[in-house]
C-alpha cells in the first residue's frame, strides 16, 4: 500500500519565535491588531509504502523523530490517508 502523510512541525509553545514575534509585529503594520501570537513552522509532505496503516504510521514516526524534527525545539504531528496505487 502507499499512504500519503501531511506532516507539521511546530515550535514548542515553551520556546520563542522570533519569525512569529515578527509577523505579529507586522500585522499591527498592517492595520490587522486582532491578529496575534502568530507561529512559524513546517510542513512536509511525504508517501510511503507499507504494509498497513500501523507500519505506514511507524515509518512516518520514525522519519519525523530522527530527521524531519529536532525534538528539543519542535513538535510534530501528521495525518495519512491511502493513496491510490500509482500507474
């Protein structure tokens, strides 16, 4: 099977955001003063083959862990949806 992951990675709440921090100070710039507490980060997205959804999730797991994030600054999270096989 191929699963399809749409992966986010986030600051930890905890630390500070300097990009965030700019983009509110921005957004009093542009008249937009209800726009606040503002976070940066990433998203990824990915395929993988697997067996079944738990493998696909183990995987997916594995990639964000030992590269996609730096657990000491960032959190994660992701969703999989089956993909079609490709032609």
């Amino acid at each position: 099977m191929i699963y399809h992951a749409e992966i986010t990675i986030m600051p930890l709440k905890a630390l500070l955001d300097p990009q965030g921090k700019a983009i509110t100070a921005s957004m009093k710039n542009l008249d937009l003063p209800e726009i606040d507490n503002v976070r940066v980060g990433k998203h990824i997205s990915l395929d993988v083959k697997a067996k079944d959804r738990e493998d696909a999730e183990r995987k997916v797991d594995t990639a964000c862990k030992k590269l996609l994030a730096n657990p000491i600054m960032e959190y994660y999270t992701f969703n999989l949806t089956e993909s079609a096989m490709p032609a």
